[in-house]
C-alpha cells in the first residue's frame, strides 16, 4: 500500500504530459476515428496520470476507477450499447477495458487482456506513443472482426462519443 502511495504521489500531471503530449493525444484521436470507420463500437480513451487520495485511501483499483469513469463520461449511453472505455492509469502501470453489454458479448476476455498487453508491455520500454496507437489499432482489428460497420445501413447513428482522448 505504501508503495502504491508514493508511486501516486510522484505521478504529476506534467509527468503524465510529457508521456502524452499534444502530437501524441491528436495521433490517438485519429486512430480511434479512422476505427470507427469500420466497426460500430463507440471508443473512448481516458488517461489518469495517478489517483486522488480519496480513491487511494478507498483502495480504489484501476478496474474500480475505470467503471467509475465508464459511468461518469456516460460511456455506455450509446444506441447498441457499444461503448468502450480504455482506460490507462500511469502510476498503477494499468490498462483496462471496460466494455458496454452490447459489445462485450462479441469480444473475448483474452482479446481485451492482449490489447492492455500490447500497451503496458511499450510502456514499461517507455513507449508511449507507439504501444498506445499500435493497442489501438489491435482494438480495431478485433473489433473490425467481431463487430463490423454495417455499410447497408441507411441511417447509421452518427458518432456518439467523442474520439478525442480525456487526460485527466
């Protein structure tokens, strides 16, 4: 616990800028749109450098953080119930995807836990910019695969949430 409290405390929001920054946040923004163009799953990014000492002292986890994140940015109002959360907490070394019912069902847990892997693995090398677009782009995959844009649709919802990444 006390380790996991330094860590916080040590993990500013500039050093989480200097992980994320401007060029950085755009490239995840067109990774996720450029994806929305061939699956209809609604996929939003939130980066949280370190937790604040209610949710510490709580013993709140990255997972507990992240559906508490899912319900605040309302990432499950959407109309297939499509939303996805991927959430990155930099001082916990975590990555997690919350998924909405509709899509969740489509996706396997493994496939989930490989796109976290494939993020958390470059961050431990101190790639941050390149594990999180190449994650982003295995989401993609998978969910290009298991939950396809359904181009015969006349009237396809527009885009629901928006692609833009939330550094908290």
């Amino acid at each position: 616990m006390l380790r996991r409290l330094i860590r916080h405390l040590l993990t500013t929001q500039s050093s989480g800028r200097k992980h994320f920054p401007c060029a950085t946040l755009q490239a995840i923004q067109a990774v996720i749109t450029e994806g929305e163009t061939v699956h209809r799953a609604e996929v939003r990014l939130i980066i949280e450098p370190a937790l604040a000492w209610p949710e510490l002292l709580e013993r709140q986890t990255s997972r507990m953080r992240a559906h508490d994140l899912f319900s605040q940015y309302r990432i499950w109002d959407t109309e297939e119930n499509c939303g996805i959360l991927v959430y990155i907490n930099l001082a916990d070394h975590q990555v997690e995807i919350i998924a909405d019912r509709g899509i969740n069902c489509c996706v396997l847990p493994e496939e989930w836990q490989e796109v976290c892997q494939t993020m958390t693995q470059g961050f431990a090398r101190g790639d941050y910019h390149e594990a999180t677009l190449r994650g982003l782009r295995y989401l993609n995959t998978i969910l290009q695969r298991r939950f396809p844009e359904q181009k015969a649709l006349q009237s396809a919802p527009p885009n629901q949430l928006s692609d833009a990444p939330i550094f908290l």
